[in-house]
C-alpha cells in the first residue's frame, strides 16, 4: 500500500492553462494565470464554473454567447440542453461559426452525459441546466458530491476541458436545490437583476467563491437584452490595471484617493509614475501590499512616510527597498 501523503519538495505545481473566450469582460471574471511576466486570460481548462441566476434572467442567452465565441475560435462545444428539445435549442440559438466542432445532446442522465463528454471530447462542455439532471433531482448534498466528484471532476481532468453548470438561485440568493453545489465547483458566478439595471437586463458577477481568480463588488459586468441575444454595456476591465497592462492599453483610474490638502482627486504625479512602469514592475508593486490599487501605495510613501519623489520612483521600480517606520503600515490598514 502506498503512502498517502508527500512533502512539499516532492510536490510539483500544475499549471493553469487559461483559453480566452473572446469576450473581454468574460475573460478579465474569470481572471488570469501569470507565467514569470506572462498574463494569460480566460477560462481555466480541468475546472468546473457554476453560473447561477433566476428564472429567465439571461443564463441560457449568455451561456449561447459563450459557446458561440469559443466555437468561431476553433474550439469544440459540447451543449448540454435539459430543459428542452434539441429543437428548441437549435431555433435559439439559430446558427454557429463552426457547425462541425459544435455538439448538442438531451442527454439527462449522467452517466449518458459523460458517455457523450468521452465519444466528443471538448474543450467546453455547458450544462443547461444541472436542476433537470436525473440525477440532481433534489439537489441534496449527496446527489451533489455523486455529480460532482464521482462523475464531472474525473472526466474534467482526463478530457481537459472547462464545464459550465447552469443552475438556478431563489428569491433569498441561495441556490436551488441545496447549498452543497457551489462548495464542490471552483468557480461560482451570479446573474441578477439589481435596480441599477433595468428589468429584464442583468450584472454578471463572481460569486462568492473563485480558486482561480479574483473576487469582489468590483468584478461584475452588466448586460441588455436583444433581439438576437444578450450584449455587454459595461467595461470595469478598463479600470484593472493588470488586465490594462497585460492588454498594452491606457489605464482608466477608478477610485480616487486622498491627498495632503484633502481632497479626492488623483495626483497627475501618482499615474505618471504608474504608467511608466513595465508589467513586471506593476505587479511587483501591486504585490507589495496586496492593494488591488497601487497609486495608494504611491500616495502612502510620498505623504506618510516622507520619500522624496525620486526615492517613489526607485521603490516602483523595485530598485530600492521600504524602510520600516511604522507610519506606513498604520496608516495602510486604515485605508
């Protein structure tokens, strides 16, 4: 009998690989994977997303845009529909970019369903939804774990492809059929309407739970209905500066901070200095305090703890350390 168990040293990291689905605000939700100063964006393959949303708020619409995007890609898609016929689904979605590399099955049974994943072996597979799986009829804890890590979580790592499980929230925010599910995915997304959007259009956000990316009021994207499906009016990706970097484009500063005569505005010397730093010197920097914005960084070093300018511009550039006053890290979690 093997041992059960291995020392850190003899454990080896896996790599995230990531593939872009095409769809910018997609992409910078489900977050990056960062090889030395390389950033790649997209969905992670090997791993498993819920999406969870109300009745008709959107999921089917949004989870057509998706495969739709990966399929003019290249990719192959394998569409899951359990709530209706194939027919039904084909009228929805009406026409893809590469018939040929484009599945669909009724299958409701998960064994048939994995059956299928095996004979088509996708890059993407979308579960439309897991509520109707024969097997997910109560959606208990156990029902879930049987799903999930006896039958999804294998064939997901030996085919190497990304699922989407379709599944449906109550009025109170919680998911339908039990609390068990978004336990056993590794990424968790919710589609409601809010009052900021109207009726009938939807934010698109993280949930609670994301392994492979970031969480947060910030990461979400609101969408409108059309007539030919679903379309994304927003862009906070504009205001992340990895994913602005990491794009080659200009930085849309967001929240403001607070300067010595107190006011909120951004210090003209603050971006100049953001913006002239590599990638590389970006996420150092960024990493320094774990601050999802790092021109406050800038601003702590300059007003709090006394550098001159020249002394801002080396620390950015990782050319020189931070000296311990104390000041600083007081005045960082006071934020």
């Amino acid at each position: 009998m093997g041992d059960n168990f291995a020392s850190f040293s003899q454990i080896e990291a896996e790599p995230v690989r990531r593939i872009s689905s095409g769809l910018s605000e997609i992409d910078w939700l489900y977050g990056y994977s960062q090889d030395s100063n390389d950033i790649k964006w997209g969905l992670p393959l090997k791993k498993i997303s819920m999406w969870a949303g109300g009745k008709g708020v959107g999921k089917s619409r949004l989870a057509i845009l998706l495969s739709k995007a990966l399929n003019s890609q290249g990719w192959k898609i394998l569409y899951f529909q359990t709530e209706t016929t194939l027919g039904d689904l084909k009228a929805w979605i009406k026409s893809v970019p590469r018939p040929d590399l484009f599945f669909c099955s009724a299958c409701s049974s998960i064994e048939e369903q994995i059956s299928v994943i095996r004979k088509v072996v996708p890059q993407f597979v979308f579960v439309d939804s897991i509520n109707e799986m024969e097997e997910f009829s109560t959606g208990q804890k156990k029902e879930a774990k049987v799903v999930v890590n006896e039958y999804y979580r294998p064939v997901c790592n030996e085919i190497g492809c990304h699922v989407i499980f379709l599944t449906q929230l109550n009025t109170d925010g919680s998911t339908k059929g039990g609390s068990t599910l978004p336990h056993l995915v590794d990424i968790c997304f919710e589609m409601i309407n809010t009052n900021s959007v109207p009726d009938g259009n939807f934010v698109f956000k993280t949930g609670s739970k994301h392994r492979y990316g970031r969480t947060g009021p910030a990461f979400q994207s609101e969408w409108i209905h059309g007539d030919d499906g679903v379309v994304c009016t927003s862009d906070s990706s504009a205001e992340d500066e990895v994913w602005c970097r990491s794009h080659g484009i200009q930085v849309r500063i967001g929240p403001k901070i607070p300067v010595a005569d107190g006011t909120s505005e951004v210090p003209e010397q603050y971006v100049r200095i953001i913006n002239s730093l590599s990638l590389g010197q970006y996420l150092r920097l960024k990493k320094m305090w774990d601050t999802s914005y790092p021109e406050r960084n800038l601003w702590y070093l300059h007003t709090v703890e006394g550098y001159t300018w020249e002394e801002v511009v080396r620390i950015a550039r990782g050319e020189m350390g931070v000296r311990k006053k104390g000041g600083f890290l007081k005045q960082l979690f006071r934020f």
